[in-house]
C-alpha cells in the first residue's frame, strides 16, 4: 500500500467516524492527491497548520496580520563599510518557517546553477567552475530580497498545490510587511525558487554559447569567450519578467591579465582569496608564532575575546577554498595545539 493509499485509508475511516459526507472526503482526498503524491505535508486549514506546528491559531493570525512586531531589526556592516539592514524573525515564527523550510521548501527542487542556500553545495562550487577562463564577467540583481514579489511566492505554493488560503498564509508567514525579509530562513530558498525559470533562461544561452553561468544568490557569474554586452542585455529582460533588475554599479568584465574576481575570490588559474587577506593572516601567524599567542594580544592591543576562533574562521574559509594549501594547513594545526 503507498503512502497515498494509506492516507485515503485512514482519512476515510477517520471522517466517516466523525460523520463527515462522502462528498466532503471525496474533496478532501482530491485536494489531498498532489501534495502526497509530492512527498508534501497535507494542511488544509490554518487550525489544521495550528496543530502541525505547535503554535494556536490566534498566535498565527498575529503573526501574519502584525509582522513588524515579530522580527527584531538590527545592522551588520558590508564589506565596502556600508551598513546592510537585517530582520530576523522572533524565535517562536523561526521555528514556524523552519517548519516550512524543512517541510515543504526544501523538498522543492531549484536550478543546479544555483549555488548560495541550497544544501551541500557552496561558494567554492559558483568560483572554481569559472577557473582559467579567458574573460570573467560577474554582474549583481539590485535590492534582491526586497524585489521578490508577494504574488510570486503565493504562485509558487498554488503552483506546488496548496489552496487559495493556505498558499497565502504560507506566504504571509514567510514575508515581513510585503518584503522577503533578509534575515528569515525561509527567503534565501524561496528566492532560489523564484529564480528557478531565470536560471534555466539564462543557462540555455549559456549553453548555445559555450559559456559557464553560475549564481550565487544575487552573484551572477559568467566565464569564457563571452559577449558581455549581449549577456546583460539577455539578463535585464529575464530579471524584467520577474519584478527586478540589475545593479549596473557593480557589473565587472575582467580580463586574463587582470585579477578576475567572482564573490571575492580570484578564478585567475586556481580559485584561491587574495593576496591581501593571505598577507594579513600570514602576518598574525608570524607573530603568533614567533612571540606567543598571549604577546601576540599584547602586543597588538588585541580586545576580541574570541580572537582564536575568528582566526581560525578565516583560515578555514581559505581551507575551504583551496583545500591543498600546505602552508595554511599548517597554520590550522597550529592553531589546533594553541587550543
């Protein structure tokens, strides 16, 4: 018996004990079929979702009726020393889109030319792919989160099968004010989905081309003999179709004889970070090496508690980048014995 079958077995025994009409499980079952059939969880109602997400319904009708005040805003600084405005959910509606995440999002397949947000794949896949390549052309979507649309998201849960009501409250739960807010850990993979018929559009040209494409959330990354001024164009009308475009302050057409930089790590002939930040650390590690940890913090008037652990951080990244890298290998089990 598939799990279809055995659904319909025990609904129908179950609302026929409760005396619901033969018509009403036959609408129950019909609307059933789809979701099952996609290994999706069933909800028919918001007392239904109530139920399955441990959390009563008058907290859900607040929570999609005064978002603002279920999000804690706060700022972290960019790497270009701007400040990036974040909203992340109170733990109570965390723990409601983690459901929605886990349950149903995460069974929805997006783009393999999607690398940001999506499990086991990372940033080393969307830059070692464009490595020794003679042009590198990486262009950004403006204001990423913000554009993606309410009506879209909706769309995608009627698309998947959800009711007209249910497809809205999955939405509302997801959206903050009628903005994706960036900080939830429902919108990086709702945004990958949104973008699934993008990344297929744009991968198609690629692929007539004999050009490599890659996106890592709002990163579009592009390598080879390329045309760059056709690929913009081929971008702006498909990022039209969906309600956002293109930050031309950040486009970047790097040549071989240039540093070619994809999310801020060189592709030139391996993918490894830059010289800049390798100095810096092998500067720390001189020192630390050479004095001591404790004179080290002394020395540099170092006030981060946790000053190891960072460093450690970011000799791991570099790890992660370009895992055979002998010598910052050798400073991750130095660290390791500093422990």
């Amino acid at each position: 018996m598939t799990n279809q079958q055995l659904y319909a077995k025990k609904f129908t025994e179950k609302a026929i004990e409760n005396g619901f009409s033969s018509d009403y499980i036959e609408k129950c079952l019909s609307y059933a079929s789809p979701l099952l059939e996609n290994n999706l969880p069933v909800v028919y109602n918001i007392n239904h979702l109530s139920g399955l997400v441990g959390y009563n319904v008058s907290y859900l009708k607040r929570a999609v009726k005064f978002p603002k005040y279920f999000y804690r805003e706060f700022e972290i600084e960019k790497s270009n020393g701007k400040k990036r405005k974040l909203h992340e959910p109170l733990p109570s509606l965390k723990e409601i889109q983690l459901w929605i995440l886990d349950e149903i999002l995460y069974k929805l397949k997006v783009s393999r030319y999607a690398k940001a947000y999506v499990p086991k794949r990372s940033i080393k896949e969307h830059t070692i792919y464009h490595t020794d390549e003679p042009f590198v052309l990486t262009l950004d979507i403006k204001n990423f989160f913000n554009s993606i649309q309410f009506d879209s998201v909706e769309s995608l849960f009627k698309k998947i099968g959800y009711s007209e009501k249910m497809a809205n409250l999955f939405t509302k739960l997801c959206f903050r004010d009628d903005e994706l807010p960036q900080g939830a850990p429902t919108s990086p993979y709702i945004s990958n989905l949104i973008l699934k018929d993008f990344d297929f559009a744009v991968s198609k040209y690629c692929m007539e081309h004999n050009i490599k494409y890659t996106r890592y959330a709002d990163d579009l990354a592009f390598s080879g003999d390329l045309n760059a001024e056709e690929i913009e164009k081929l971008i702006k009308d498909e990022l039209s179709k969906i309600g956002m475009e293109l930050n031309d302050e950040k486009r970047k057409l790097m040549k071989p004889n240039q540093p070619q930089l994809i999310s801020g790590i060189i592709v030139n002939k391996k993918a490894q970070l830059p010289k800049k930040i390798r100095n810096s650390l092998r500067n720390e590690m001189y020192y630390i090496k050479k004095f001591g940890l404790p004179s080290h913090l002394e020395r540099t008037n170092q006030k981060k508690p946790n000053y190891l652990k960072h460093l450690m951080g970011r000799i791991n990244y570099i790890l992660q980048i370009n895992p055979r890298d002998k010598e910052f290998i050798e400073y991750r089990k130095h660290l390791h014995e500093l422990k």
